[in-house]
C-alpha cells in the first residue's frame, strides 16, 4: 500500500486535466434514439472501488441520472453502453469481452478512470493489463482518480448530443 502510494505520488496524473475525451466520429454518428435514452451495463474491472462509488452517485438527488433518460441496467443485453472502471485485471479478461459480447449493436465502451484508461496506479502491475483499451475499444474517456460524478454525469450528456 505504501509503495502504490509514493508512486502515486511521484508518478502524479497519468492523463490529461482538461475533461473527457470522445471519440469524433462516435459523438457524430450517435443514432438519434440514443439521444433520448442510454441503457448502461457497469463493469468492474478490477477498480479500488473509488471510481465506482463516485458512478454510485449519479443516482443521487443532485445528479439524478434517470431525469436525463439513462439508466443502469443488470443485463449486458440491455445495454447500450459499457462502462468500465479499474485497470482490466487478468482474472477479469474474459468476463470484459464475454459482457461485451453479450451486448446488442450498436454499442459502446466508457472508460472511468485513470486505471482504466491507461492503468493508472496500477500500471505495470502483472496482473493487469494496463487498462481496458487492450481488451476493448473504448469510446468515451473520463480521466480522474477517481473522475468527479459532475465529469461523469457530462461525458454521459456530450456522448448523448444533450451538451
Ligand atoms: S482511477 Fe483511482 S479511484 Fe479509480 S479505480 Fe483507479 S485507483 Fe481507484
């Protein structure tokens, strides 16, 4: 624990400072029926569980995510977007890929965090694969250790055409 965190520290922010990052083309080409609604699927790729407390509160009464039109959902075959928190641990390779798989067209992968960009804090560790971009392709990006639920709650929002 100790070590993790002075190569927190010394290693600071991994990624970018200036918000989200979508994919061009995918905020472009977003079919207008999911500008309504956006079924989501979380998953839980080996996180410290940062990340997905601060996903927890877009349900609150400040983010209120369903007054928007999106939804979390227990199925990945009712969902239109994936999205992904931790760094892609190996025990959970195939449980990312089946999800994926299991998913209908279109869809579309988020990733929540610096660990799940690109590693973060566990970058380098060998039972993980540095993110889940080698597992997946990934759509939308939202950097932060853990990432604000205002910043979730507006790359949910820009990838929708709501912003
Ligand atoms: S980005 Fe930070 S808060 Fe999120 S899973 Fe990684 S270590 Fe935890």
């Amino acid at each position: 624990m100790w070590s993790l965190l002075l190569r927190k520290l010394k290693m600071g922010r991994l990624t970018e400072k200036n918000g989200n990052s979508l994919t061009p083309h995918m905020a472009s080409n977003l079919p207008l029926k999911f500008r309504k609604s956006l079924q989501i699927r979380h998953l839980d790729c080996g996180s410290c569980n940062g990340c997905d407390w601060e996903m927890a509160a877009l349900g609150n009464s400040l983010y209120d995510h369903q007054h928007f039109g999106i939804d979390f959902v227990a199925s990945p075959r009712h969902a239109d977007l994936l999205m992904c928190t931790g760094p892609g641990s190996t025990q959970l390779l195939n449980a990312a890929r089946e999800t994926y798989e299991a998913m209908a067209k279109p869809k579309w992968v988020m990733a929540v965090g610096d660990c799940a960009i690109n590693g973060g804090v566990f970058k380098g560790a060998y039972a993980t694969e540095g993110g889940i971009d080698g597992i997946l392709q990934v759509d939308i990006k939202v950097p932060g250790c853990p990432p604000k639920p205002d910043d979730l709650i507006k790359a949910l929002l820009e990838f929708m055409g709501k912003r």
